[in-house]
C-alpha cells in the first residue's frame, strides 16, 4: 500500500489497485516509520480485517536537511555526526556528508548506508 499523509494520529495508506484509504493510528507504525515519506510503498500487516502492523521499505533515499559541515582534513575513521533527514529523522552520517545529499538508509537498522 502506498502511505498518503497524515492527519493527527491517523496515517492513510491507499490500495494502488482499489483507491481506497485505509487509516492507521500512529500506534501501529513502529519506529522505523520514521524513515517513509509520502507516496512510498509499504506492506501493511492485518489479520483477518485488522492492522497490526506497517512494514516499511528495508532500504530508503532521503535528503539531508540539517547536519553541521564537515571539516577538510578530518579524517577520522568511522567518524559520525548528527544529520536530519527529511521525515525529520536524526541519525549518524559520515563527516563528509552535506546538507542537501540524498543519502541511502536501511530503515531496520537506521543506519547510513552510502550516497544515492
């Protein structure tokens, strides 16, 4: 199903092949949601007519919206900063990595996984 928007506490999601809109409370997503931005595909999870859970895509491209620069000559190895994507996700980038890169990450894990 293809997550639409949100409204409150109720998340829509509509059927590509019905157009119908099914509402999800915020409960249910989990906090890997925190990756999906609209009109990405997800699996919503239901047991005989109720929803009890939305799996997310494993793997997602965002653009960084917020990270402070990187410094030349900083080369540390495995050196992370801060970053916000923009669902309004923190996580740990690379030093290198600048506002307004799409960024490649596994929505499991929440971990950076390279540029896109």
């Amino acid at each position: 199903m293809e997550y639409s928007y949100n409204d409150g506490d109720l998340y829509y999601f509509m059927d590509t092949e019905t157009w119908e809109q099914i509402p999800i409370n915020a409960s249910i997503l989990g906090d890997s949601f925190k990756f999906v931005k609209e009109n990405m595909t997800c699996k919503v999870l239901s047991y005989k007519g109720n929803v009890f859970g939305v799996e997310p895509p494993n793997f997602v491209e965002l653009q960084v919206t917020q990270t402070d620069p990187g410094f030349a000559g900083n080369t540390a190895t495995n050196a992370t900063k801060p970053a916000t994507l923009e669902t309004g996700a923190e996580i740990k980038v690379p030093l290198f990595i600048e506002e307004g890169e799409m960024i490649q990450i596994d929505t499991r894990t929440g971990e950076y996984l390279g540029r896109a």
